[in-house]
C-alpha cells in the first residue's frame, strides 16, 4: 500500500507551490482534491489522488517578484547579522538598475516575503537571487537541485611554485567535505591568478573550503552565473526583475 502524506508536501512534490504557499492556499479554500475543496490544513492524501488548486491561486502565483541583485561585498544574503545588513535593503525604487526592461512596477509590497534562493557570503559579490515564488526557491535550493552556478575566483598560491595539475584535478573531482565527497565540479583558469568554478550544490563556504585543501588562498569570488541567468552588466549594488523570458 502507498502511505498516505500532507496535502501540502504532495502539492510541492508536484511543482505546484511551496509548502508554505500550499498551506495559504488549504486555508484558503483554493485547494481540490479529486474535485473536493480541502480546507483543513494537515490533511493527508494518498499519492494517487488528483490535486487542483482554484483560478486565485495561479493569478496570486503570478503576481509574486523574483528579483536579481548584484550584490556588494558586506552585505549578508539573509538575516542580518553582527551588525552587517541583508542584501534585500538594497532592494528599492532608486537602486532598480535603469536598464531593466521588465514591465513591473516596483512597489514596497513586493518586500514582502521576498527570501534569498541561495546564499552568498558576506566576503563575496555577484548574483544573488531573492524571490516571492516558492517553485524557484525549491528549484534552485531544494534537495534535489542540480542547477549549476558559476564564479570567478581570484587565488594566491601559498605554497613555491605554481599549483600542480594534478591538484586541479583534484578541484574538478576527488576532493571531500564534512566526510562527504563532492559532487564533480568544473574548474579551470581563466588567468594566471584567477579561476572558474562551475558547481552544482552550494556547502557553506565550498570553494574558499577547496582551495584551502589545495593550497590556493581566495582572495576575490564573484558569481556569475545561475543556471542559465547570467549576471551580465548589472551594476554592484543594483539590482533587476526576472524577465517572464528568463529561466534558471
């Protein structure tokens, strides 16, 4: 027999929202399984059964912001911490980059419930994404993500020499983390003092973690890349909306 499971985790195994989102819609009456509305939040299902959720729901849906900023170093990607702001005060009318072709109107509402999607340390700069829409949040963080992100990174090598090829090697496949092994990686010069890394999960502080391994000290990193949105010429500090075109 299959188990039966919330109502709320089903809906976002399907794609349809987040599971906080889900449990707005429940509550809200927006939500039908097998064409009966379910209110009751906590609900269980079983996997086999039709789930639909109301016109509301997808009109809500498509009002939700997700938004590019490149953010400075010195800022934290989400709550503020000793004393150093989050990324999402940068987030205003005057800072909205002057080329961003979107069509919506900034509005302070749009503030609200808007969440980083993926951290950047407070020591890097680069593309940082903060969105409403729990579907690309799971996208780009949830367990299962496989959605590449890129950085330069600029390393001083602190041992005579120059790094080894085979200690490149090492950076592309091999090297372990917190007892795990990492997933293969794409890493290769772009200078003499300056790397490209292509990853495709995000442990807290991995690439400054694998260079450290290695030998090599970061002394600037930079995304600039996520998925298939790239930072392009945003300016530091600026930030853009998602193009309805876009997509990670």
């Amino acid at each position: 027999m299959t188990e039966p499971l919330r109502l709320s985790k089903r809906m976002s195994e399907l794609g349809l929202c987040s599971r906080r989102e889900a449990d707005e819609w429940i509550a809200r009456g927006w939500v039908r399984v097998d064409g009966k509305v379910v209110s009751e939040l906590g609900t269980k299902i079983l996997p086999t059964q039709k789930v639909t959720v109301e016109r509301q729901a997808a009109a809500e849906q498509s009002k939700r912001v997700t938004i590019l900023i490149n953010k400075p170093m010195g800022y934290v990607s989400g709550q503020a911490e000793d004393g150093y702001k989050p990324a999402v005060t940068l987030v205003k009318a005057e800072t909205r980059w002057s080329e961003d072709k979107a069509p919506t109107q900034f509005h302070p509402t749009q503030l609200r419930s808007l969440v980083p999607a993926g951290r950047l340390d407070i020591d890097s700069v680069g593309l940082l994404v903060l969105t409403q829409d729990g579907r690309i949040a799971k996208h780009l963080i949830g367990e299962t993500t496989t959605v590449e992100k890129e950085y330069l990174v600029r390393v001083q090598y602190t041992k005579p020499g120059k790094l080894p090829e085979s200690e490149l090697k090492r950076l592309n496949h091999g090297l372990i983390l917190d007892g795990k092994k990492l997933l293969p990686a794409q890493v290769k010069w772009q200078n003499e003092d300056q790397l490209s890394f292509v990853l495709r999960e995000g442990k807290k502080r991995q690439i400054r973690r694998m260079c450290d391994i290695v030998g090599l000290k970061v002394v600037g990193l930079k995304r600039v890349r996520i998925g298939r949105v790239k930072l392009g010429d945003l300016p530091v500090g600026q930030w853009r909306y998602l193009r309805e075109d876009e997509q990670f």
